[in-house]
C-alpha cells in the first residue's frame, strides 16, 4: 500500500509493531503503550508503536545527562560539521519525510516537504552558528581587570512537540541545542510518532557514524505522562513547549517551580489586516493561504480578518468565491490545496466553533460543515469557514479564543488605529498582518503603538515565517524565541568571567576594605 511504500522509504517496519523509543543507550525499545499513527485523510491505523514507560523516561534522562558530559567538550565547530551531516542526511529524504508528514500529519505535500525544507534551513543556520557563538569583552572599571561573557553548553534540552509542525519544530530545537553542545530528549505529540522515528532514525545514524554518545539525540513517545515526567525532572535544564495556552501555563510553573528553564510557543489568535489602498491580487490569496493552509492548524494560522470598511464587499466577495470552490481533498495528491484536520478531536473543535457562531448569530459565508462526499467520509474533512460573527466585541468567546481549525472571522474598522486595537484587543500575541501600500500605515503598524504579536508582517500573510528571525510570541502565546535571530542564546549557560591579570585586587565601585 502507500503507506507501506512510505514507511518502507523511511526504514520503519510495516509490520508489526514499531519501537517508539531511542533513550540513549544505542538500542530502540518501547515497554509501555501501545499508541496508534492514525491516518487523517482515510482512517487507517498506519501503524502500531510502543511507547515508552516511566523507566525508559527515566533513563533516557540520565542517559541524555551523560551524553552532555562528553558532548560538551566536542569543540563547537566539529558539532556543527556533524550538524552538517545530519542535514544532508535528512536533505536526502526530504520527499520521503515531507510524504510521511502528509500521511500520518495531514498536511498538503509541498506543505510537508516544505516542513523538512524547514528544518534543513535551521541545520544551515545552527552550522554556521556553530563558528559564532560568541561571547564578548566587556571594559572593566578596574585597571588589569577583563570581563568576559562566556557561552557554555547548558546541559539537557526537552522538546515537546505538537502535532501540527511534527517535524521542524524539533528542528528548530534540536539545531540549536546540537550547536550549543547539550543533548536534546524529544518528547513528540502522540498522534505523530512515526514522523519523530523516522528522523531519530536518520539522526542517530550520523550520531553513530561520528561515534557521538545517542544519548545527544533520544526520543521518548508516549502520553501525557511521559510529558509530565520530563517536565517535572531536575535532569532537563531546559523546556521548550510548543501547545497550548492552557497546558502551557501549567508547563510553565512547573519548570519554573523547580528554578529550570522555559521556552513555550502557545496559542495564536493572528489577524490579517487590510486597508483601502491593498493590492488585493496579492493580500486575497495570501488571507486564503493563511486561512486553509495545512487546514488552519498552523500556531500562525489567519483566524481574524479585519477589513476597512470601503475594501469589504470586494474583499469578501472574492475569499466566498475561493473558500466556496476549494475542494478538501488527499493531501499526498499534488493538485489539493486543502487536506484534512488532523483527527477526532480536531472535527470536535471545529463542529463545537460552528455551532457556537451560529448560536451567537454569526452569518456564515462559506462552509460550516463536514465534508462527507466520497471519497472521504471516513477522513476529517471540513469546509474552510469565513463567518462575521454578530459582535465586534473581542472579549466575547467567538474573538478571543484560538480554534485550531480552518475558520476565518471577519470584522470592520474605519481607521489603522481602530485596526491595531482590534488586532491588540486578544490575550494571544503571535502573529499579524497588515496589507497596505502606505508607508504611514507601515509605520503606525510597527512602531510603539503597534500590533504587540511576536510576527508583526506587511503585505506578508500571518503564517510561512522563514527561519532566519527569532520566531516566538507575546502575552498568552508564551515566552521565549526559537529558530533564528538571537534564540541560541537561550540553550547556552552564561558566564560573566571577571579576570584580574594585575598585582593589585581592587573592588569594584571604589569600595575599600582595608585589612
Ligand atoms: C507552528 O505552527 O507551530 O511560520 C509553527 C510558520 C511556520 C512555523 C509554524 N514556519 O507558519
């Protein structure tokens, strides 16, 4: 079968049932449960893995703890050289990766290669990195005296992921805290297993090669618990989280309680903006791509449409002709723009969205409903939704809360200021965007008065951020940065190094204590 042809491309067994932990000893196991890759578009058990149980948690943790030992003495520019290797490995199944993440994920094929293209970009960044991650020499106000910053591996980095980016966001993670010279302890998100085998297997193959401890790269899948146990453990220095608001916060307080360190990239709300002047042959379909892209479950998703009074009708009359005539369909089929939610509980979020719009009066525009006609009655298949809900209040439900599925709600202003409220108006803050050609607009839009999400674009639709920038949000969306920009400097320990090559020791601020 095709999914057979996929896992068989990608060395996981299509028989029986398949090991789901890599704990750093060299030897892939798997004693607790038994979890099923469930296929979104036809809903088929792809496969049958076996998950770890709280030892092999545990042990993958001291084990990773002893990998970090050796691998931060591996000068930096050799691990980027084995980040390179890795790269290309993973670069040689890009299509193979991209079709897994399709299959077992949902999303559209160039959307899952693109995915892999993903993580090969952070692999180039992180190598490169791994040449500057430079600390500085700070003037000293002592005579004979140097202050040097130093960035030294920080230990064990923890990366739980969700379903939605089953494959770059470990990217993004693990790249970075390779570079840095910790071990990363992957914890995925139970419904993907097979896409985080798959790249441990390709992963650890290079490790091997190199004669690098496995502990550097291990996998543990599994549920809540293991998610829990990792959370929870003294051994992880660092915790970045990638979920929801909700899990998040409680993620959140329990690194913090146990003094560890947290990254987390929750909930967005992202609203497109557009104004009067727009060119609209480029901002309709890029609201579309936001709003449909791997089916509205992308953190950057477009969800808010807020529209200048005097472009709406036009506006709207174009997405109803787009989001009336695009047809879900198989997402390993090249033609189809929209595949399937990725399961049950995705079709619940979205029924219980369109039942309470329609409860508060909203006007549906397109959509509203599953889509049953054959052949996918047996997948999670929606129609993509625009709807004006009843009130422009965002403190009301149908506003403010993320729902992770393709749903637009479109709403009016009068002026960027009015925009910019209702844009800022949401706890979320992760990504937004503005379409205009006026350069005050631009200005308004990214200054202090601005949009306060983490993403702030122009004339670049909410989601698709490269990997060059810091990626990450404000307000409930979470804390920390990933991916580019400045986001290494988290997955290092910082030493402020004060050095006295004099025969004096004076103190500092002039202080004197004689003796
Ligand atoms: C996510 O949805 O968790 O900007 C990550 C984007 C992608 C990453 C999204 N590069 O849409």
């Amino acid at each position: 079968s095709r999914a057979s042809a996929i896992l068989s491309s990608l060395d996981i067994p299509t028989s029986g049932e398949v090991s789901g932990v890599y704990g750093g000893s060299g030897q892939w196991g798997g004693n607790g449960d038994i979890m099923e890759s469930i296929c979104p578009t036809t809903g088929e058990v792809i496969a049958r893995v076996k998950s770890a149980d709280a030892k092999e948690v545990s042990d993958a943790i001291s084990n990773s703890r002893e990998a970090y030992l050796a691998f931060r003495n591996v000068p930096a520019p050799r691990r980027g050289e084995i980040l390179r290797q890795i790269r290309n490995a993973l670069g040689a199944k890009r299509d193979e990766l991209g079709a897994l993440i399709s299959l077992e994920m949902g999303k559209i094929r160039t959307e899952g290669v693109g995915e892999v293209q993903e993580f090969l970009d952070i692999c180039d960044y992180a190598i490169g990195l791994s040449r500057m991650m430079n600390g500085r020499v700070v003037a000293s106000e002592r005579p004979g005296h140097s202050i040097l910053e130093v960035a030294n591996p920080l230990g064990v980095t923890g990366v739980l992921t969700a379903f939605n980016f089953p494959v770059a966001v470990y990217g993004w993670n693990m790249s970075l805290s390779f570079a840095a010279g910790n071990a990363t302890l992957w914890k995925p998100s139970p419904t993907t297993p097979l896409c985080s085998i798959a790249v441990t297997k390709i992963v650890s193959k290079v490790l091997q090669e190199n004669g690098i401890h496995p502990g550097v790269a291990s996998l543990v899948t599994g549920g809540k618990q293991a998610g829990v146990d990792v959370v929870n453990s003294r051994g992880v220095d660092l915790v970045s989280f990638t979920g929801s608001s909700e899990v998040g916060r409680l993620v959140g307080q329990a690194v913090q309680a146990r003094h560890g360190q947290v990254i987390l990239e929750l909930g967005g709300n992202n609203a497109a903006v557009v104004m009067p002047d727009a060119d609209l042959s480029l901002a309709v379909p890029a609201v579309f791509f936001g709003g449909i892209g791997t089916a509205g479950q992308r953190c950057t998703s477009t969800r808010r449409l807020y529209l200048h009074r005097d472009v709406a009708p036009q506006f709207i009359e174009k997405m109803q002709k787009l989001y009336t005539s695009v047809k879900p369909g198989d997402p390993l089929v090249d033609s189809t723009l929209l595949g399937p939610v990725h399961n049950a509980q995705s079709l619940n979020i979205y029924e219980n969205a369109i039942k309470n719009l329609q409860s508060t009066g909203a006007e549906i525009l397109a959509g509203g409903s599953r889509f049953l006609e054959d052949p996918f009655g047996r997948g999670n298949f929606v129609q993509p939704t625009l709807a004006i809900p009843k009130t422009t209040d965002t403190t009301n439900a149908v506003w403010k809360e993320e729902v992770f599925a393709p749903i637009i709600n479109i709403g009016l202003f009068d002026t960027i200021e009015e925009a910019i409220e209702l844009n800022n108006s949401v706890p979320q803050g992760l990504s937004s965007s503005l379409w205009t050609r006026d350069l005050r607009n631009v200005g308004k839009w990214i200054g202090p008065a601005g949009s306060d999400a983490g993403i702030v674009n122009v004339n670049v639709g909410t989601s698709g951020a490269e990997i060059g920038a810091a990626f990450g949000g404000n307000k409930s969306t979470g804390w920390g940065r990933e991916s580019g920009g400045d986001a290494w400097k988290q997955y290092v320990r910082w030493s402020a190094c004060t050095v006295n090559f004099s025969d004096e020791a004076p103190l500092a601020q002039g202080v004197r204590f004689e003796t």
